[in-house]
C-alpha cells in the first residue's frame, strides 16, 4: 500500500473514534445528573420526640377530629369537611402522618430493623388510606381509617415509648 493510502487509513480511524468519543461524552453528561441526586446524604436531626409533638400529634389530631358525631338533647350532629380546602387540610395532615413514618426509618432513629421498620409502615399505610379517603372525599372512609391510625400510634408505644 502507498503512504498516501495508510495515511487515509489512519485519518478514517481517528475520524470513527473520535464520533464514538462524542457519544460516550453525550452519554455520560446524560447520565451524571441522577448519580449525583442518588449520593445525596440525609441525615436525622430532629429527635423522635421533637418529631411526635411537632408533627406526628397535630397531624394525627386533624385526622381524628375531621369526623366526628355528637349526640345532643337537639339530635345527633355529625361533622365532616364540606369545602375543598377543609378536604385540603385533612389531606396535608394524612401526607404530614406518611412523611413521619418515612422520618422514622432515616439515620439513628431506627431503632431495630424488625419491629421498628414494621410499625413505622404501618403508620405510613394507614396514613395512605386517610389520603385515599380525603381524594374520595368520604367520610366514612376518613372514620375507617383514624382506627387504623390510632392502633399504629399505640402498638409503637406499648413497645418502645419509655418512661411512660
Ligand atoms: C414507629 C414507632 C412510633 C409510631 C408509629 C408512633 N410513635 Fe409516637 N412515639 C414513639 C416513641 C419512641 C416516643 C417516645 C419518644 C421519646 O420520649 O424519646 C413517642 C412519643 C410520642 C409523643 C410524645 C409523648 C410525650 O409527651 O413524651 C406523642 C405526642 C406521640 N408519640 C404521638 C404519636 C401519634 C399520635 C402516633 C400515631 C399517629 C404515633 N405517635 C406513632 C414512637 C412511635
């Protein structure tokens, strides 16, 4: 072959390796934003309790009040949320009681990798269930689930709430 000929060669190959630079280049700056956001570190601040008195306890009492029914000497009187932002406000509270059972499983606050992680998803799910009974806009539902939330507050408590 001629020198002209290898030096075509030569330049073709620099040419096809420098196109599969550029394509690994796109690639890699397409995917360096996700693995940044994946190597974010959280770490717990806020103690159990300081989460329990300033979130849990008011979002769990905005739930339990939404519904209710009263029996007086003028008949039975039921209340519920009627307009959408007093819907809105149950809904927050129910996030805010879901969001708590995330913050349970974050850093030093789990407690145990049994009991604890299973009692803080069942507040996340009975949370769920008050979400989905705000979305429906039932108050039945909403009734249903303070239960189920009430019972996830109580079996935590009887394990791991000390000094009381
Ligand atoms: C995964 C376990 C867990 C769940 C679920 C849980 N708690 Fe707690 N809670 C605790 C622990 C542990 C403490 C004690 C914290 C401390 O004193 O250090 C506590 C303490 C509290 C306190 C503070 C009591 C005080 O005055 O010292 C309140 C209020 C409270 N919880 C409300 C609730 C409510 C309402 C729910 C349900 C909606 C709930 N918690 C669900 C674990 C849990």
């Amino acid at each position: 072959m001629k020198p002209r000929h290898w030096f075509f060669l030569i330049g073709v190959l620099f040419y096809v390796v420098g196109i599969g630079f550029v394509i690994a280049g796109a690639r890699a700056s397409r995917e360096a934003p996700a693995r940044q956001t994946a190597a974010v570190e959280v770490t717990a601040v806020a103690s159990v309790k300081q989460i329990m008195k300033g979130i849990v306890g008011p979002a769990a009492n905005m739930v339990f009040n939404a519904v209710s029914t009263t029996v007086t000497s003028k008949g039975v009187e039921e209340k519920a949320p009627e307009t959408n932002e007093e819907w809105e406000a149950v809904g927050n509270s129910a996030a805010a009681l879901i969001e708590s059972g995330n913050l349970m499983l974050v850093g030093n606050r789990v407690v145990d990798k049994g009991d604890w992680v299973r009692m803080s998803q069942a507040l996340i799910e009975s949370g769920k269930v008050a979400l989905k009974a705000v979305e429906a806009k039932s108050p039945d539902q909403l009734l249903a689930s303070g239960e189920a939330i009430n019972n996830s507050c109580d079996n935590c408590h009887r394990k791991y709430q000390r000094g009381s």
